[in-house]
C-alpha cells in the first residue's frame, strides 16, 4: 500500500501553516498494526519529505517525522506501517 497518495498530499497544508491553530487537522492516519504507534499527519515538506503531526507512541507528543522512515519502519512481528484507508480528517483535539 502507497503511504502517501497524490490526492492527500494536495490536502496537506505546508509546514507551518497551523502554527497559530490551536485545533488543527489531522489529514492523514498511520500505524503499526502489530505494534501500539500510531501517526497523524497535519502539516507536510513534500520536498523533505517530513511530516508535523501528532505521534501516539510511548507517549503522545506533537512532532515531526519522515515519510521516509515510515515506508522502512516495522513493528514488533516485522509488519510495515500502513495507512488508515477509512480515516476522515479529523481535529486534533478528537485525537488527544
């Protein structure tokens, strides 16, 4: 599965741009199916390749992270991170 299509890219303000949001949106949902980290895209560098979002892992943080590293991260039995095909855009206050 492709991490990060066209069509959510379009949507995905710069980073950023939600600096003075005090709710903003996640767009965009990735996780471990055989682990606990979860990740919510709100911001995207598509030249970087870095995302800012909200990061569910050993604590919940806002930070950012790498698409990258996500295409090679694996959870505990080796399964690659994937996108959450059924998520809507959401406000990160739902997510907290």
């Amino acid at each position: 599965m492709k991490l990060l299509t066209k069509e959510i890219e379009r949507q995905l303000p710069p980073l950023g741009a939600n600096e003075n949001d005090p709710d903003p949106i996640a767009w965009v949902k990735f996780f471990t199916p055989d682990s606990n980290w979860t990740w919510y895209g709100m911001e995207y560098d598509p030249e970087k390749r870095i995302f800012f979002g909200l990061v569910h892992g050993f604590e919940t943080e806002y930070g950012h992270f790498s698409l990258d590293e996500l295409e090679q991260a694996r959870g505990l039995l080796g399964l690659p991170v994937e996108r959450d095909k059924f998520f809507t855009p959401t406000p990160a206050s739902d997510l907290e």
